[in-house]
C-alpha cells in the first residue's frame, strides 16, 4: 500500500538559479543536495512538509520558450496569503496578475519560476 508522496519533479534549466527561487524568493527550505551519476539531486520543500520538490535538470529551452508547451502546475498553500503575497513581490517573484483574487474557495494567484513553471498560490477561505 502506498504511503506517501516524497518527490514532485519540476522541470528545471538551471538548477542554481531554480534553487535561488525556490528558497529566496517563496522561501522553502533546500533539502537535499547530492552530485549524482545521473546529475545533481536537489530538491526543496515547504518546512515540515514530507514532500519534496525535486528540481530536475532537463534539456531544451525554460518552458515559457517553448511554442505549444504547458507548465506544470503547483499548488501552495499559505495561511495569510496577501501577506505572502507581498513579500514574495518584493522577493522578485513574478505573478500573473497584479493582486491576489477572491474566489469561493478563498484566495488565489500565480507565481512564474524562471523556467516558466506556474505556481499557483492559494487561501482556503474560512468558515
């Protein structure tokens, strides 16, 4: 039986820069950094968080370059979310809109990482 979830692989072109990110810009926490045979091992995570994104090296262009390519999606979740909001912004963290919006389930917005890959960042609204 399955029990957990440990990696999520996020495409990646360049895996200082997506660390520098990852970690300085949305604030997760590095994880585990290991010079593979296969390449580098590097992942990141929200603290105290069992899983863990693992920003993997692939060839080719960021994803944004790509004609016809689609990010892949994340969904964070924060607790104060325009609170966040703005001190990803002033992090550099680039969004997809100016603010935050409000929807039935609660807050959200989308953050971009430097390959193009969307984060969406998002508040369930309290009862």
């Amino acid at each position: 039986m399955l029990t957990n979830i440990m990696y999520v692989t996020i495409p990646v072109t360049d895996q200082d820069r997506a660390l520098t990110f990852y970690t300085e810009g949305l604030g997760l926490e590095k994880r585990i950094d290991f010079p593979g045979p296969e390449g580098r091992f590097l992942t990141v995570a929200v603290a105290d968080s069992p899983v863990q994104l693992l920003l993997w090296p692939h060839a080719g262009q960021p994803v944004e370059k790509q004609p016809d390519a689609e990010a892949g999606l994340l969904i964070l979740e924060s607790d104060d979310l325009r609170k966040d909001f703005e001190v990803f912004r002033r992090r550099g963290v680039t969004f997809d809109q100016p603010e935050p919006e409000d929807y039935p389930f609660g807050v959200r917005i989308e953050a971009v990482d430097p390959d193009g890959n969307r984060i969406s960042l998002r508040q369930q609204r309290r009862p």
